[in-house]
C-alpha cells in the first residue's frame, strides 16, 4: 500500500471515483511517506507510525512499545498512535531502534511479556481444557507474529538506510 501511495501509476482496472480515492490518499500521505525515512508523523496528540505492516506484526510492535515505554498505542493495519509520557518523533526513533537492535523480538522475556498483555479471546470451544500457558500461547500465535516484526524492523531499518540517503523515492521499475 505504501509503494501505492508513492508512486504516481494511473490504474486502468480502478474506476474514476476509486482512482479519486487513491490520489485523496496520494496527497495525504504520499509526501510524508517518500520524504520521511521512517513513516513517523507528529501531530498534537502524540507520533503516528504508518508501517503498513498488517494486524499482527502492528499488534506485536504496540505491545512491545507499551511494556517497553509505557506508552499507550493505539494499533490498526495499517499504523500505530503512540500516545503519552515522553512521546516525540526523537523519543520514538530512539526506542524503534532499540528494538531492531540485538535479539529483542527474540528473547524469551519480551515473549513472555508480550503474551502476557494480549487480551483474552476465544479461539476454540477447547481453549479453556488447556494449561493456561498453552492457552496465552495459542491466542498469542493467532494475534501476534514475533517472526514477522521482526522481519519488518529489519525491512524497515534497511529501507530506512536507503530512502535516506536518497532525497526522491524511487519509481516502479527504477
């Protein structure tokens, strides 16, 4: 959705009001994204984060967020609002890159900590005949992708490394 919304392709199979839509988008993000190295958006309520990334890699990153800064992160498929204490673009580049670094999404204590702060939901009419740490790891498999994050701050970082040191983006097929 991010190349889509960087790119100025005229799209023959989307109709004139869809295509309206699109350019809408275009014009509200498509700036920020080519100019910004890392998505961030700062505005009087806190720093959005538009990674594009999907429901679960968004919800792995809200919660590591939240146990790591104690912030409240309002995520979605598309972005995350992190609101509260100490919320700045510098604060939150600096706990992004905290994160890539090492083996954080790795290490079994941010696991843990992660699972321990996904809500309850049911899954299965059995869930509940399982050990409780079977169940958190059951709900957990379904809403989070440690794996995924992982891969997406490390896309991230390297895209981040190139798209500054150029000062376009680049074009489909450049």
């Amino acid at each position: 959705m991010a190349q889509v919304l960087t790119e100025d392709t005229q799209y023959s199979f989307v109709d004139e009001r869809g295509m309206a839509a699109i350019n809408a988008w275009r014009n509200d993000l498509g700036a920020l994204l080519r100019r910004s190295a890392d998505s961030l958006q700062e505005d009087d309520r806190g720093v959005i984060w538009w990674t594009f990334a999907g429901g679960r890699i968004n919800h792995t990153l809200k919660y590591a967020l939240e146990w790591k800064e104690n912030w409240k992160v309002i995520a979605d498929n598309f972005s995350l609002r992190l609101t509260g204490s100490g919320v700045t673009l510098e604060r939150v580049r600096e706990a992004l890159e905290s994160m890539r670094s090492g083996d954080f999404l790795k290490s079994e204590e941010t696991r843990k900590r992660l699972l321990a702060k996904v809500p309850e939901y049911r899954l299965s009419k059995f869930q509940r005949a399982l050990p409780p740490k079977f169940e958190v790891e059951m709900v957990g498999e379904y809403l989070l992708d440690f794996d995924g994050a992982e891969r997406f701050l490390a896309h991230f970082r390297a895209s981040q490394a190139a798209r500054a040191s150029m000062s376009w983006a680049p074009k489909r097929g450049m």
